[in-house]
C-alpha cells in the first residue's frame, strides 16, 4: 500500500502481521531491552521492513537501532523513515543523493480520542476538517490530520535536529490525496534554501490511513 503514494526514488516494504521467527542485532536487542513483548514484535518487524526496503538500494543488512529523536539510525548516504499501528508496519528509504527526507506514518481508520483534536488542531485546520467532513463522513479527517503532522515530524527533525510542535505546521489536506504543509518554526537549510513548505499523499484503504512525504 505504501508504495502506491512514494515517488519510484523511494523505496519501500510493508507487512500486516508480525514474523515471530525474525531476529534483531545486538544494537537493537539492546535499545528494547525491557520492553514488552508487542512492543518488542513491532519494533522487530518494522526493522524487517527497513532492511527488505534497504536491499531494493542494494544496501545489507545493517542494524538500525534509534538514535536522535528515537528516529532510526540510517547507513550513511541514505534517509528513511518507519512506521506501525495495529495490523501494519513500513519503512521507505531513498538515497540521500536523491532525496533529502523521507516520512510516513500509518494510523487506523478512527476517529481520534475525545479532546486530542483540540490538542493537535490550529483553528484554520478544524475548519477545513469540518469542510472535509460535509463533504465525505468515511474518512476519518481528524486522525488524518495527525497522521499527516506525524509525517511532517519525520522529514523535519533529521534536517533541523530539533522538535517540531503539532502548532508549527499546518495542513491543507485535499480530498484527491494530497496534503500541503507550511511550517509556522524557524525552519532549516535545505541545499542553501530555508524548508519552509513541503506537500505529501495519503491513502485511505482496508481500515488504514497512510500518509507520506518524499521531500526531493
């Protein structure tokens, strides 16, 4: 699925169940040391994804514990970008000579919780939702607005290596599948410019919501 919004510099891998029989390197053993089991299932498989995406670059396997951020450390020369939610899992990467940022993110096809809107939602976004919701009740605007601000985090931190709060970015999400984003922070260099705006694609499809950003 996620392949159906990544430009072809990108590559990706995917998976709807955990494989149990799959093993990690010490690095990553060692960064989930403690943790519970589902944790430890997801964070094994999508490192599975990640290095099946990886060899489509003609790259071995290489361990790929968190590093800054809790983002994935990458060989050198690469960017990319992992995600899971129930029932998925998916990472894409591109060589950095052709893109300088990856993210995606996966989340269920639901509404958000009670009061996490408010949280995550500048003013002129919530009515934009509601425009959205007039228009089509089937998809679940408001959890693809924080699917899409997750997306945005994914590309932003690698080349600012700050955080980015939910409130310095905001979405105009078109129904068509694609979303722009203006970034309200300070924003980084990027090949000598300031990235101040950056658009990306969702996916709607079997009870998953995809967001993804290939900033070339």
């Amino acid at each position: 699925m996620i392949e159906d919004i990544l430009p072809v510099e990108v590559a990706s891998a995917e998976a709807f169940d955990d494989d149990r029989g799959a093993d990690l390197f010490a690095e990553e053993r060692a960064a989930i040391a403690g943790a519970v089991q589902t944790r430890r299932r997801e964070f094994t498989t999508v490192r599975q994804c990640a290095r099946a995406a990886l060899r489509e670059l003609g790259i071995p396997p290489v361990p790929l514990p968190p590093g800054p951020g809790r983002a994935p450390s990458w060989p050198a020369g690469v960017v990319g970008s992992m995600t899971h939610c129930t029932g998925y899992r998916a990472a894409a990467v591109a060589r950095a000579s052709r893109v300088h940022a990856v993210g995606i993110d996966a989340e269920p096809s639901a509404p958000l919780p009670d009061g996490v809107l408010e949280m995550i939602g500048l003013p002129k976004e919530r009515a934009l939702l509601e425009r959205l919701r007039a228009r089509d009740a089937r998809v679940p605007w408001d959890r693809l607005l924080f699917s899409c601000k997750e997306a945005v985090y994914k590309v932003w931190f690698p080349l600012a290596r700050r955080s980015l709060e939910f409130s310095g970015a905001e979405i105009a999400i078109d129904p068509g599948g694609t979303f722009s984003v203006r970034l309200l922070e300070p924003p980084p260099a990027v090949a000598g410019r300031p990235l101040t705006q950056v658009s990306g694609r969702w996916l709607h499809r079997d009870g998953l919501l995809l967001t993804a950003i290939a900033f070339r």
